[in-house]
C-alpha cells in the first residue's frame, strides 16, 4: 500500500493479525492488540476525551504508530489545510496496519475477509478509504480503484460505501469495460443498475467507449452496440433515458450542482426542469434515495461538465419528458409508468435512511481549511461542556456545509440569501466550537455582524440600522484614523484601530 520512508521511526510492534475462522471457504482474519498496544489505545480515548489535540500528538510522540491517533491527526490536519503533514500521518497508519498483516492474509488474490464488526479491524477500513480518496485527490484514480476494490473484497457488505465510490473511480480510471461487468455480474442483496449512481454511470461509461473505439478506429459508427459488454447492447442515449425515468429527481439536482461551478447555464436547461417529469419529480418518500442521489451529485457531478456529456444529457432529458407526457413511445419498450413502478418497488417509502452512516462529505473534496489556532482556541472554549471530540465536529460541519449548499442551489438560490439571523436565544444556547465554525459560512447569519466600513459619524445611517443599543453608542466615540507609518510599516495607533474592528 506505502513505502516507508528513510526518516520514519522504526516500528516497534504492538499490532498483528491471526485467523478468525472460515465464511463461505475463505479464511477470515482479524488484528490482535499486545497489552502495551491496548495501554495506548486507553491512553489515546482519554486525549480524546479532553478535546486537545495537543495530548494526541504528544502521544504519537511515545507511540508513533498508533493507528487511530495517527488517523485523527490526519483528519485535524486535512481541516487545518496541511495537506502534506495528513499525507504522513496517513501513510505511517497503512504502514503500520500492513506491518501487521498475517502471511496467509493475501489481499491481492481477494481470498481473504476481515469482519468490520470486530473493533480492532475498524481501523483498516477507515485507513483504507481515507487512502482511496488521497489517491483520488491527486489523481491516481486506477491504484484508487483497486483500493476500492480490496475494500469491497474485505467485506462485500460494505459498510463504508465503497460501492458509492467504484463508479466514479472506473469512469475517471477508464475501466468503461470493468465497469458494465462488475454491474452485471455484482452478487449483493441489490442489483446496483438500479442505484442512482450507476444507473448514471453505466451511459457516461458507454459513451466515452464509444469515444475511444471512434478514436482507434478513426471513423466509427455511432450507436452500432459495439461494446464488448453486454449492458452496452444499448445506446448511451437509450441508457440515460432510461435513467432519468427511473430517477428524474437527479436531474434537477445535477443541474443545480453545475450551474453553480459555472456550466450548464442557457435557458434550455429551465425550458427542461419546467417539464412535468423533473417538476414533479422527488424521492417517493424513501430517505435513502435521497441520500443516494445527494451522494451522487456531490461526487461525480462535474464529471458531466464536458459539452459532449451535456449533449447527451440534453438530448435524453427531452426524450424522456416527452415519453413521460406521451408524446413519443419509448424506444426500449419500457414506458414511464413501467420505471416509476421500478423506482417505487426498489425504494418504497420509508423515513428510515439506511444509509445514513455515509457522510456525504467523506465523499466530497472540498474541504473546510481553519488556521491551526482557531481550532484549538474553539476546542480549549467548549471543553467544558457537552461536545463530540474535534474531529466529529468538523466532519459535522463540513456535511452541514454540503448540504446546505445543495439545498440552496435546488431552491435556484444563487450567491445571496442567507439564511435568517439566529435568535439571542439561539445564540446562548449554541455550541462554542460549532459557533465559531458556523461563523465562517458566508449563508449563516449569527446575530450581529461588524461592519468594517461604516462611517464613524455619530449620526445613526442606514447602514447602522438592525445595531443594538451598546453598539449605537459604541459607534458615537471618535476614534482617531490610524495612519501609516512611513518608517516601520505599521498602522498608528494599533490599539485604536483593534477597538475599531472589535465594534
């Protein structure tokens, strides 16, 4: 998985892993903690529970290989933007973990099952899907597959949602081809051409074949079902339509998500989501769809940005509102009623989100970047009261973020309003750290904010109104306007300008 690097520490042990027993003719494993290694790991929930990330680097200070501090400075430091020192962190917890594997553990042959039920396996799994997203992120997306798919060979149950990442992976790795076979031939209580993910995947994949067969052959034929798989018997364009039936509701969604990164912006796209099909579209009233499609969205959403993809999109969204009014026949066969009673037999109603484990910001990559001492200073403030340790908060905030922003952009809200200021009561009774984080979302507004430029005239104007009485009379003082000192660079008169900028 990594290489270790000159200057690492050597390991000194702690971790190792035995067999667990045998599922289905394939041996099960699971990691095994020393009594010093199970010293550590008390040692490392007390640091968690002061809230300090300090106490957490001072114990990878005494135990440099301790996977779940090495983890959790890892998700500190990807919040505080150092990207380089996370990588580390990172990378030191797969060494350590795969330091400790068994010699009949054999991950590359998929002959092998760790039960994620087991707490000492947990941290493998987590370490591995913080792995394939790095990979991602920097553009290794084939080593990142194949880390998607130990992940899935470990636990076919997925409990980390590996099956909502495979599908971006294949497409931007172009394993097209591996792509429609592992949809086929998936063996899981679902059959995966019906999630939104890969019901959009599969024409995105079959489209940029075809791309690529034109491009070898120099001229080809469009929609000849040359495609080696057998789901490419159909046209991408016949694919999409089909998809957009089944769940209508991603167009909308996907076209909100592109319009606010710039693309998909003529009016054709509104003549579009007007039509019965997309204005009338939803969830059915199953959470977990939603869920789905928000996850979809926020991971491959601007994989459709290309003009070509948006032909196509185009092309099949006007086919497919007009089979749904009738006015042409399906060409596959399949009418609009036949794929709503589909979606509805495959997500029936229901509050309940099975898939409410999957933060969607674990599937993004935006990232909320906070200077190093905001965060302590916001983690030092609320440790005295009812908090989730740091990294929880973040990783709340930033899910908080994303889907606020989804929000805003189905709704057609564009870069102005925000939402409505919080009460006084709100505002007491609110969680210091997440106060603070809050603040820094440009569509929250926390009570009063300071206006840097506003006049410093006594006279109540129109941009003083909504102040309270304190500030009023805060604003009446005169302060005097700091100039800039020629010789040292400074403003004058600095603790003037502080108390100015405090009001």
């Amino acid at each position: 998985l990594v290489a270790p690097k000159d200057n690492w520490p050597p390991c000194e042990g702690g971790l190792s892993m035995e067999m667990a027993g045998n599922k289905g003719g394939v041996p099960v494993f699971r990691y095994v903690h020393s009594p010093a290694y199970r010293e550590t790991q008390a040692r490392f929930y007390r640091c968690q529970a002061s809230y300090d990330p300090g106490t957490i680097a001072a114990l990878l200070q005494q135990a440099p290989y301790h996977v779940d501090s090495l983890l959790a400075m890892h998700d500190l430091y990807r919040h505080m933007g150092e990207n380089s020192y996370a990588e580390e962190m990172l990378s030191r917890a797969l060494w350590a973990l795969e330091a400790a594997w068994h010699p009949a553990f054999q991950p590359a042959t998929a002959a092998c099952r760790l039960d994620y039920a087991v707490e000492e396996n947990r941290t493998l799994f987590g370490a591995l899907f913080r792995h394939v997203q790095a990979l991602s992120r920097r553009g290794c997306h084939r080593a990142a597959l194949e880390c998607c798919k130990l992940l899935l060979a470990l636990q076919p149950e997925d409990p980390l949602g590996a099956l909502c990442l495979a599908d971006y992976l294949a497409v931007r790795a172009g394993r097209y081809d591996w792509l429609q076979r592992f949809v086929l031939e998936f063996e899981g209580n679902r059959s995966l051409a019906l999630l939104p993910n890969y019901a959009f995947a599969l024409p995105m994949a079959a489209h940029r074949q075809q791309q690529e067969q034109q491009g070898q052959q120099g001229q080809g034929q469009q929609g000849t079902g040359s495609s080696k798989a057998g789901s490419a018997s159909s046209s991408p364009h016949e694919l999409l339509v089909g998809a957009l039936l089944l769940h209508p509701l991603v167009l909308p969604r996907l076209l909100a998500r592109l319009q606010d990164k710039g693309a998909a912006k003529e009016s054709y796209w509104r003549d579009l989501q007007s039509r019965r099909l997309f204005r009338e579209s939803g969830d059915g009233g199953n959470a977990s769809l939603s869920h789905l499609v928000g996850l979809y969205v926020e991971r491959s959403g601007e994989l459709w940005k290309p003009p070509d993809l948006l032909a196509l999109l185009r092309g099949a969204a006007q086919e497919a509102a007009d089979v749904a009014e009738g006015k042409v026949g399906p060409s596959n066969g399949i009418s609009a009623a036949d794929w709503r009673t589909l979606a509805r037999e495959s997500f029936p109603p229901s509050a309940a989100n099975e898939y409410r484990h999957l933060r969607i910001s674990d599937f993004s990559d935006a990232v909320n970047a906070l200077p190093r001492e905001e965060v302590e200073a916001a983690v030092q403030a609320g440790a005295g009261g009812a908090m989730q340790d740091v990294e929880e908060a973040l990783a709340e905030l930033q899910e908080q973020m994303i889907l606020a922003a989804q929000e805003r952009q189905a709704a057609g809200g564009g870069a102005g309003g925000g939402a409505a200021p919080m009460s006084d009561e709100e505002l007491r009774g609110a969680n210091p750290l997440l106060m603070l984080l809050r603040s820094m979302l440009p569509w929250v507004n926390a009570g009063q904010q300071p206006d840097y430029a506003a006049p410093q005239q006594p006279q109540g104007g129109a941009g003083q109104q909504g102040q309270g009485a304190v500030a009023g009379q805060q604003q009446q003082r005169q302060v005097p306007a700091p100039e800039y000192d020629d010789e040292d660079g400074h403003l004058e008169d600095e603790d003037g300008m502080v108390r100015q900028i405090r009001r």
